[in-house]
C-alpha cells in the first residue's frame, strides 16, 4: 500500500472529527466566554452576550412557531438596529435563508425581490412603512410581515400583523438549534444593485460566512472585546460578514441608524469605539465636518474602506484625524471584503503623501481567498506585473458566492474559466499588490487612449475647494469619449472651471483633464456611498 493511501485507509470523517463550518458556533461561544460582557449599544439600551445568545435562539423558535424552516427566505428592510444583528444568527438557526435588502430601493426593486427569493417572513422598519406597504402590494408571495419598533426613531406607521415584540413572545427559551448538515447550505441571499435590468440573487453559504469572517478579524486587526461601530449598513453584504466576526471575539456592536459625522465622532468618543467600516463617501464626510461635530478621543482607531477607492488625500486625511486605514476590496459576490491593502513594515518610513499612494492601492488576497490574478479578459492571459498593464482582476476562493439564484447563464458566465470575473480593470505591480483603475464599464476611451476615471478623481480630491468629485464618459464627436467630472465644493469654497482645469494639468496628462466641469449641490449616490455613475452619464447623453 502506498503511503499516500496509507493515510487515507480507515480514516474517514466522522462525528468526531468533521463538523460543517457555520459562523453560528461563534454566537454560543462568546456567550458561554462572555455572558456578562457588553454586546449591544442602540442609543440607551445595553445588552449583555448573555441576554443577545438568549434572544437569538427565542426569535429562531417563534420563527419555527410561525413554519419557516430549511430553505424558506426570512427578508429584511432595517437599518443598523440589534433586530437585524440578531436575525443574522435566528434566521440559519433554522436552516433558513436571509435577504437583508437596501433600505434606500425603490418599492419595485424590493417587490421584485421578495418574489424572486419567495420571502416566507418580511421584518420592517416604520421609517420605510410607505415603500415597504407599496412593495407588498406589488409583489406575488403573502409573507408574514413584522414590525421592528426602534425607540430612537420617531414616527412612521405600522405595516404588519405583529411587531417584534410580539413575535419574540411566542418564541421559547429552551429552543435547541442544529448546525447545517452540509456547510454548502445557503446562509444569506444579496442582491446586487445592478444598474440595467433586475438585480441579480448572490446566494452565501455558511463556510463562506465563517471563513470571510475569520479572515477580517485578522484582516482589519479585530482584537478580543473590539468596540465595533455600525456605520457601514448591515444590509450590504451583511454587513462584509461582520457581524459574525465581531461576534466571534466577543466584541461590542455599537448600532447606528445613519452614517453621519456628528453621531460617529459621538460614539468614537463615548464608546471608545476601536474599528468600523465606512465608505470613502464617509470618511470624506469626516474630514470636512464642522469643529462642533468633533469629539475629542486619545485611543486608537481604525477604520476599514471599500466599495471605491479613496483618493490619496483622503487616506492622508484620516491619519490627521488619528484614524488608521485598511483598505479593503471585494464585491457582494465575493462576501465583501476578498483583497486587503497589507500593510508592509517598510511603508512606516515613507512620507505621509507616499504611504497614502501605497494604501490606497486594492493590495492582495484575503485569507479566505486562494488565488487572483490581472489578466486579458478574453483569453485569461495574466498580465506583466509592471504596474501600467491593464487587465481584468479575476478572483477565486473560500468565499465567492454559490451562483445567482435562478440564474444559470449568469453563474455560469460569472465563473467562466474557474475564475469569478471581477469587471473591474486594473494594474499588477512587482510586489504582487493590485490597484484597480476602473469598472471595465466606466473606463474612459478617448482618441484610443484609456482614461482611468480613479486616477482622475484623486487629483481632483487634491484640490482644496473639492468635497465630492466623479468622472465619467461624455460623448464628443471627434474623440468619441471625453473625461467630464460632476463636482461638490465644500461649504463657503469656490472654483471655477478653469480653475479646476489647470489644478488638473498640474498632475495629469493633458488628454486625461477633464474637458468639462459641472458643479452640483450633491452627487448622487447609492446607500453604500457609492457614486452613481450611470445617472451622469444619462444626464451627458440626453
């Protein structure tokens, strides 16, 4: 018998030594560590891990009690309130399937995907009653709808049969829960915010979910008993998995309905606040905010971004701030986070200005990730590592998505040649670090030459009178494409079009200067802060 077969021969899994993967054993452990430990902070409540764990597995048996079980989908429309970090654990208690959904969709979007993910339960916020009764009445399924009643939040109107309350009232505190019998099984399903047609159905499975979870503990440097803010919102990836990581080190959930500066300077300060997530959007809000919005605090905090990536000037920004940043990259696809912008040991030495360049790249692969690569969209073909190479940035790993729920050519496309396709252009350097230039949608072709539009808005972020900018394709008979930028000044700043022109030639070549300028109030923006590009390009076009 070979050797190789040797360590094979009689030795199977088996109770003992196999268990599915599921990020719920975090939730038992932290209780049975911590019970006494501070797990939730919403405005003044206070919650104990003790009293969370007991909550969860109540809210699973009235969810039993109401007949949803393996495989039926549980939808929420909530902010960042504790319902919504405890349906995360309730819900897969029971072999179900969560749909957490943007609270900021049009009534029918919602509609749309409480059909086509067959929602047996539907919770709600009043703050969204008029989108959410709309919804209902558009949509084909009849799911149970449940209220969730914040304190902090004031006013709107009842939709559904029974508030929360009333639901947890029917639950049982002796509920026993199982883990899923295979770690493949469905967790969460998250829909894409596409910008054509109907969003697609990203479907989690629970390995995934634990090992994303694991991989940003040590990503972003989650310590034991973390201060966690809630200002990224918990609908968008779930929240990049984290609920279930900050749970696993027996962390504190500080929850916040909305992003602004003065609440997120409040909890930092009051709350000693060690880590969050937050949307470049955000931190920007944070730079500029008035001295009156600002709390003093003397501990150390870190933040970590994604979704677009900051301008230099941001990054440097937040450091004055005396906020350190990870970068992060990833797609709902890929659970959120699947890159981290490493930091390396030598770019402590670097000038500010220097070591923002080098955070501000997408970096390399996650720890629950297994290869990525930049290369040619069409024959797979990596690109040199050169730094000035495009391609296409192609992923795989622990934590990409199952498929798109009823949507074989669409999963089928996504993983074409056993590598989740991205769509987003980038740049390989020599360190193996990869920074993304652009969606392959919004990259600017002009007289034959790309444009990125991320290149361009950094150097705008550069100029002092800049709060938000965005670049975009204009049309233009002559070149075919041309960058155009839509940009906020910050409050009492003024700038004109030549001014804006000639700070870009300063750092740009010219055919990658904006050719027009537009000022606005405000870009628009989706609820994760990013910038809606298609809008812009619809008001170019018309």
């Amino acid at each position: 018998m070979s050797s190789t077969l040797a360590f094979d021969a009689d030795l199977t899994p088996n109770a003992a030594n196999f268990s599915a993967l599921t990020p719920l054993t975090f939730l038992a452990r932290t209780a049975l560590a911590h019970p006494y430990r501070t797990a939730v902070i919403h405005g003044p409540l206070r919650r104990t891990w003790g009293e969370t764990h007991q909550r969860c597995l109540r809210l699973a048996s009235a969810l039993r009690a109401m007949g949803v079980g393996p495989g039926d989908t549980v939808a929420a429309l909530l902010p960042n309130v504790p319902e919504m970090l405890e349906l995360h654990f309730a819900v897969p208690m029971l072999g179900a399937v969560l749909n957490t959904q943007n609270t900021r969709l049009d009534a029918a979007s919602m509609a749309f995907m409480l059909d086509h993910g067959q929602a047996k339960v539907f919770f709600t916020d009043a703050e969204f009653h008029e989108r959410s009764r709309e919804a209902l009445s558009r949509c084909s399924v009849s799911p149970l709808v449940v209220d969730v009643e914040d304190p902090t939040f004031e006013g709107g109107e009842r939709v559904g049969e029974l508030t929360f309350d009333e639901l947890m009232a029917r639950g049982r505190d002796d509920f026993t829960w199982q883990a899923p019998a295979d770690e493949w099984q469905a967790i969460t399903l998250n829909y894409t915010s596409g910008t054509t047609g109907d969003p697609k159905g990203v479907v989690y499975h629970h390995r995934g979910a634990y090992l994303n979870a694991l991989s940003n503990i040590i990503g972003l440097g989650l310590p034991q008993g973390a201060a966690y803010l809630w200002t990224l919102p918990m609908f968008h990836c779930n929240g990049w998995c984290f609920p279930w990581a900050v749970t696993a080190v027996a962390g504190t959930h500080v929850c916040l309905r909305q992003p602004h500066p003065e609440p997120i300077f409040r909890a930092i300060s009051e709350h000693k606040v060690t880590h969050f997530c937050a949307a470049p959007v955000v931190l920007n809000m944070m730079i500029n905010a008035p001295e009156e919005q600002r709390r003093p605090f003397d501990h150390t905090v870190t933040v970590a971004t994604g979704g677009a990536a900051p301008p230099a000037a941001t990054i440097a920004a937040m450091e004055k701030l005396g906020i350190n940043i990870v970068h992060l990259y990833g797609l709902t696809e890929t659970y959120g986070p699947s890159l981290v912008c490493e930091f390396q040991d030598p770019w402590a030495d670097l000038s500010l200005e220097e070591k923002a360049d080098k955070v501000a790249r997408q970096g390399i692969l996650s720890l629950s990730m297994t290869d990525m690569m930049v290369a040619n969209p069409d024959t797979l073909t990596p690109v040199p590592r050169d730094g000035s190479t495009l391609g296409e940035l192609f992923v795989r790993g622990h934590s990409v998505m199952k498929g798109y729920l009823n949507n074989p050519q669409g999963t089928e496309k996504a993983f074409a040649g056993g590598w989740f396709h991205t769509g987003d252009l980038g740049v390989w350097y020599e360190d193996g670090y990869v920074e993304i230039k652009d969606r392959s949608k919004d990259i600017i072709i002009s007289g034959g030459e790309n444009i990125s539009t991320l290149e361009v808005e950094s150097v705008l972020y550069a100029h002092p009178a800049v709060l938000e900018a965005a670049v975009v394709a204009g049309p233009d008979p002559h070149w075919g494409e041309i960058p155009c930028a839509f940009i906020a000044l910050k409050a009492g700043q003024a700038a004109s079009e030549e001014d804006i022109v000639s700070h870009c030639r300063e750092g740009l070549a010219g055919f990658k200067c904006p050719k027009k300028v537009f000022f606005v109030d405000e870009l628009p923006k989706t609820s994760t802060g990013k910038f809606q590009k298609h809008v812009l390009r619809e008001q170019l076009n018309v």
